[in-house]
C-alpha cells in the first residue's frame, strides 16, 4: 500500500470513490483539481487498485484540502489519516500558513484530530427552486469582468481565487452572472457548474439585496433543475432565501482551519464555491 501523485489517468478511479459516497463531482471538477493543485492530488493504492484519493489546493498562503476519500472495504484502517498527512506536508512545503476545508459529519472527528478547528458551519440545501425569476439587473459576465468579480471575492473571503474564478468560467460557458451598481462597481457576482447528481450554484458574493437577486436570476435560469447550494448559516438573508424557495436542507457541514485564521465577511457570501475550494 503506497501514496503517490495523481494523474489525470486515475479521474476514473476519483469518480469512483465519489459516487461509493454519494458526493455530486462530476470529471470536469477531477480535471480542475489536477489543474490547480501544483502537483498536490495524491492517491492511495494497494494491489494495484485505487482505493484512496485526497485532493489540496493553494492561493497564496491559505489551502484547501477535499475529496479525502477511501473504498468502503478499506476504511477504518487509517488510510484516510495517511493521505491527510500527505496532503498537510505538501501544503506546508509550498509555505501555505492556513490550512482549510469543509468537514462532513463523518471526517470532522479526524480534522480536529488533525487541528484543524471549526470556524462555522456550513449548510448544504438542495432540491428544485421554485418562485424564482430573472432580474433586469442582473447580466451575463464577460471575461473582462473576471479581475473586477474576483477583487471583490478576495475582499469577502480574504483569499485570492483569481485562478479558481478563471478556471471556473473557462470551464462552464455562460455560467457567470455579475451585478454592478449605477456608479459601474461590481456588487456581487454568481456562477454554477453541473453535478452528478444536480447543478452546483456558487460562488455567490453579494451585498443583501445583490444576492437575492444573482440566486434568483441563476435559479431562474436553470428552469426548474435540481440544485445544491452551500451556505454559511451567519448569512441569515441567505439561508431565508432557500427557504422561501422550497430548498431542504441536505447535510451540515463545518469550515475548519489549521493554522492562521482567516477573516471572512459571512453576510456577503451567499453562497461557497462548494467544499473542494470554498
């Protein structure tokens, strides 16, 4: 049994680790992951099968960890904690100070094991929105509007994702949504990417009234497909609007860190880009 890179040979394998524990990634999320790990996507194998996955991810001096994943007849048996270690000491050798990620029930034991400390939690809402409609001032984003949308993230998040907003629209054509106010300033922006199993919506980063407006106008446009939405539970606006919309709570989930904190402005994120990268 060894840990080593991986490739983009072993995205079948990814996917089927995923799909053993019902998580929504579809290729396309594998493909970015590779692409924006800088060489920090490991894989656990044993008799030459992929029974194991964890995936990092580095903006700046804050990282991500997700799909820590393992075979279901080979849990229990520390691998999972193994491909943590793994990932924890490649983040640390490219100088990340904080260390994040989004704990399911099940991995939050061994984050804390890990000291990774609960920042907030997070809840995963999902079903079919209804009432929803376009706003008129709501419009498509186009590609110079990404250094403006991701200028605006940083200031909410305190990370720059400028590689993960590009990637995102680079990936997923027509998927962008941006708001500016009279003066021309960007107020918020949305994007969503298919799933498995239903559409992601997110990132969403808004003021108040921008956010009920950029989450409508993408459930609009979605016309009445299934999605999941990410919310942190202090966006009260936010966790009211998938209420009103007749979304169910599906899971919690905990944004935890390990390391320096990060400040976050939690009213102006309506929604997180998923657990993968926040």
């Amino acid at each position: 049994m060894h840990i080593r890179p991986m490739s983009e040979a072993d995205i079948p394998d990814g996917i089927r680790l995923k799909d053993q524990a019902g998580w929504n990634q579809v290729a396309a999320d594998w493909h970015r992951f590779l692409a924006l790990s800088e060489g920090g996507c490991f894989v656990c194998v044993h008799a030459g099968e992929v029974i194991g996955s964890v995936t990092t991810c580095r903006f700046g001096p804050i990282g991500w960890v997700a799909m820590l994943l393992v075979a279901q007849p080979h849990r229990g048996n520390g691998i999972g904690t193994s491909l943590l270690r793994r990932a924890l000491q490649r983040l640390e050798e490219v100088g990340v100070r904080s260390v994040r990620l989004d704990a399911t029930p099940a991995g939050r034991p061994l984050y804390k094991a890990m000291g990774f400390r609960v920042d907030f939690a997070v809840l995963r809402f999902a079903g079919v929105a209804s009432g929803a409609r376009l706003d008129a001032g709501i419009r498509s984003g186009q590609p110079g509007d990404r250094p403006e949308a991701a200028a605006l993230d940083c200031s909410v998040t305190g990370t720059d994702r400028q590689n993960l907003i590009d990637r995102l629209v680079d990936d997923n054509p027509g998927r962008f949504l941006l708001a500016r106010s009279s003066g021309g300033s960007v107020r918020g922006y949305a994007m969503w990417r298919p799933g498995s199993s239903a559409d992601q919506v997110g990132p969403c980063i808004a003021d108040r009234e921008t956010g009920v407006a950029l989450l409508d106008s993408v459930s609009a446009m979605l016309e009445g497909d299934p999605i999941v939405i990410d919310i942190p539970t202090d966006n009260v606006a936010a966790v009211a609007w998938a209420a009103d919309r007749g979304l169910k709570i599906s899971r919690p989930l905990w944004r935890m860190t390990r390391g320096e904190s990060v400040a976050e402005d939690l009213e102006r994120i309506w929604a997180s880009s998923g657990p993968e990268m926040g």
